[in-house]
C-alpha cells in the first residue's frame, strides 16, 4: 500500500474511520475548500474502505440530476413501451444486497450542487434505518438498504446549495473536514521544488489562518491542491497566478476576495516569470 506523507495519510485514515464506525448509518461527508484534496483522500480511502477498487463506484452530483437517475425512472424501452429502470443507487445497492460479505462504497461528488431532498427522496430516512424497507416510487416493490453500502460525499461548504443544506440532511451526515494544509502541500510538491519555495507557499496558508481566524477554513479562496501541477519555481508560479489565482481573488464588477490583499503580498512570482527565490 501505498504511503502518501504524515499529514496526508492522517487526511485518509480520517475518512475511513468514519466509514468503518458511522458508514452502516450515516453519509461520510468530506467538506472543504476546492483543492483541500477531498477528491483525492476520498477515493483513495473508499478503495482502502472496501479492499477492491471495482467494489467502490464514483458519481458526480450536478443542478439537474434527478431522482430518476439516482433511484429509479421511466424509460422507453425496444417495445416503444415504457418500463422501470433502476438509477444509479438502486443498482449497486442490488449488487451489495446479493454480495453481503464485502463492502461496497458509493462515491459522489460534489454532492451539495444537485436538489438534495428531491435526489435522495426516501433515502433520507431509510439510510439511517435499514431494517425497514421503503416502497419505491415507479416500481412500487419493497427495497431494503444494503448494510454492507457505505456512501461517501464531498462537498464545497461555501457553496450556496450547501449554505441551503436543511436540518433533516445535515443530521444525517457525518463530516469530515478538509483544511488548506501547508503539510500536505509540502507532501504533494515532493522534490519538484526546492525547500525555500515550498516554506514560501506554506507561509500563505499559515498567515492567512493566522490573519483571519476561523473565517480561514471557509473563505480561503483555494486550497494546497491549486499548487498540484507546479514543476518548477519558474514560470510555473508566474503562470498559475495569471491564469488562475488571480481569477479566484479578483473578478470584473465584483469586490476583491477578503484574503487577497495578504495573498497578493506573499505571493512573490505573481510580479514577473523569471522571478527566484
């Protein structure tokens, strides 16, 4: 198995502790910023969950998925006829309910993008208690939640739709919370960069938690993971500031993000290409 760093490994190890104690009752919801690495810590540790990577099935939420593709729905079949057609759920549900000693993982992203109560339907209470079955909407037949299913999510908190989450969802999550983390980036970044740089980035992270508190975790504009494709000092940093940091702090007839008077000033390589430490 592979070792990913201290800091990242510990990110991991979260997540599947909480799927082993809370996974037969609850959502493991992974909340961060973008680039807090919850993608990444969340598929690495549904396989470790699991034991097999094809046990785990990874899905992306969005405005307009529907209860229809998650659960089930009407489609018109080789007949011109219309039958029921299991959604995304209840097909590898049925595929955990006929293979009861493994563990099976639904994965979904960004989980708060998608109308949450009308997705889920029954769901929000038959996860919690899955002796009970539910009646589902088109075919109409009893259907039991396999024990041996654990969802994970993950989910931007300062989304709106997730500002919007309602009490019933929230209660039946159980959230793990990804930071911005100067120790992961330095794990992430290797020998890709010399060790002076490497304290330079970190140093956004640490003052701008120092600075702002705990408005920190929620409003940091981006996470360590936005530094995931830097080779080299330079250009690489030049680069990454004008083609995307300076568009997550200033947008046109918009105010300037409340971080970005200290990033800006921390930020050396955003002035020329060539700069080095």
């Amino acid at each position: 198995m592979k070792n990913y760093g201290t800091a990242t490994e510990a990110a991991i190890s979260s997540v599947v502790t909480a799927c082993e104690r809370y996974g037969a009752r609850s959502i493991i919801a992974m909340a961060g910023v973008p680039g807090t690495g919850k993608s990444f810590a969340a598929s690495i540790a549904a396989q470790r969950f699991s034991g097999e990577p094809l046990l785990v099935r990874e899905i992306q939420f969005h405005q307009s998925f529907s209860y229809e593709e998650f659960i089930e729905g009407l489609r018109i079949d080789n007949t011109s006829g219309v039958s029921v057609v299991p959604g995304v759920f209840l097909d590898w549900n049925q595929r955990a309910l006929d293979d009861p000693d493994r563990r099976y993982v639904l994965l979904i992203e960004e989980f708060t993008r998608a109308n949450l109560s009308s997705v889920l339907g029954e769901l929000m209470t038959y996860l919690e208690h899955r002796d009970r079955p539910f009646i589902s909407v088109y075919s109409r037949r009893p259907i039991y939640v396999a024990k041996n299913l654990t969802i994970v999510a993950t989910y931007n908190p300062t989304d709106r739709t997730a500002i919007e989450m309602d009490g019933a969802l929230i209660r039946r999550l159980r959230i793990v919370r990804f930071r911005p983390s100067g120790e992961q980036l330095s794990e992430m970044l290797g020998n890709k960069v010399p060790d002076n740089v490497k304290l330079k980035l970190q140093e956004i992270f640490s003052k701008c938690a120092q600075r702002f508190g705990e408005d920190y975790e929620h409003l940091m504009p981006f996470g360590h993971g936005v530094f995931a494709e830097v080779q080299a000092e330079a250009p690489d940093l030049h680069l990454l500031w004008k083609e995307r940091i300076e568009h997550l702090l200033r947008r046109p007839l918009v105010e300037p993000h409340p971080f970005t008077d200290v990033i800006e000033e921390l930020y050396p390589w955003r002035a020329s290409p060539d700069f080095k430490m």
